[in-house]
C-alpha cells in the first residue's frame, strides 16, 4: 500500500433530544447503507472547518464542535487506507436539508437503534459500533488536541 491510498475522513455525531442524525449514503460502495455524516478532508484543509464543512454539506446543518471520541484507522471497501477523525456537534443553526445526489434519508436514532441495526445496514460497522461504544461510554476528548493548520 502506497501513501496515495490513504484517505483522511472527518465525521460527526449531531445529537438533539438523546438522538444522533444518520444519514442513508447514495454512493456506490455505500448504497442504502447508514453513517454518520462525513467525509474526505479537502487539501491543505483544516481538520475542524473539514468536519463543520461536511455537517453541514451532507445535513444543511451548521455546528459546533465540542469534542471528539478519536481517531479511527481501517481499510475501506475500495482497499483505502482510512484514517477517520470523529467530533461531537451541537447544532448552531440551519435545517436538515439533504443533497439528493449524495444522501438518500436521515434519521434521528438513539444510541440503541444505532447499535440494533444490522451489519450490512451501515457503512463500516466495525467503526460506527466503535464510535456509538465511546459515545456510551462518555469517552469523550477536547477539540484542543486538534492544533489550528499552520499556514507557510
């Protein structure tokens, strides 16, 4: 595996009332499958604006991150090496608005319903049952571990 097969991800956890908002991926290594929101970071891009960047493309909604639960490393369907950073939000403004060229549904769904649903229902579900387990667990870590990108 070379260097141009790593991928580096950003995804978020957007909860209201004890839910977490999935979304039904329409892409075709992940067709009809559930995930967070998420997606590859952009070049030279900030790891943070990345993670509001793809919130707020995949849902229409605008957040703030107020932590994170880690850094997750796994192979892709498309033998990617992924590298994914996953933050909590709390939603700051907009509303749900999905692109219908990317996203098939969403749904607000808690911690059990995540964990409830079928391996082939989620992409990556290794890593999701992963993320919802630190989420239970109150695993939670600052944002401040995350310096701001350095410009040259």
């Amino acid at each position: 595996m070379n260097h141009n097969e790593m991928v580096l991800v950003v995804s978020v956890t957007v909860m209201k009332d004890n839910k977490l908002l999935l979304i039904k991926e329409n892409k075709s290594t992940a067709y009809n499958q559930w995930n967070f929101p998420s997606g590859r970071m952009e070049k030279y891009e900030d790891i943070l604006e990345a993670a509001k960047r793809e919130a707020k493309e995949e849902t229409g909604l605008e957040v703030e991150l107020l932590s994170t639960t880690g850094v997750y490393n796994f192979v892709s369907e498309t033998n990617h090496q992924v590298i994914l950073f996953h933050f909590m939000g709390e939603i700051k403004g907009g509303k749900v608005r999905l692109p219908e060229e990317e996203i098939l549904d969403c749904k607000w769904m808690s911690l059990k319903d995540i964990m409830n649903l079928r391996n082939e229902d989620i992409r990556h579900p290794m890593v999701i049952r992963q993320i919802v387990s630190a989420l239970q667990n109150g695993q939670f870590y600052p944002t401040a571990l995350f310096k701001k990108k350095l410009n040259e």
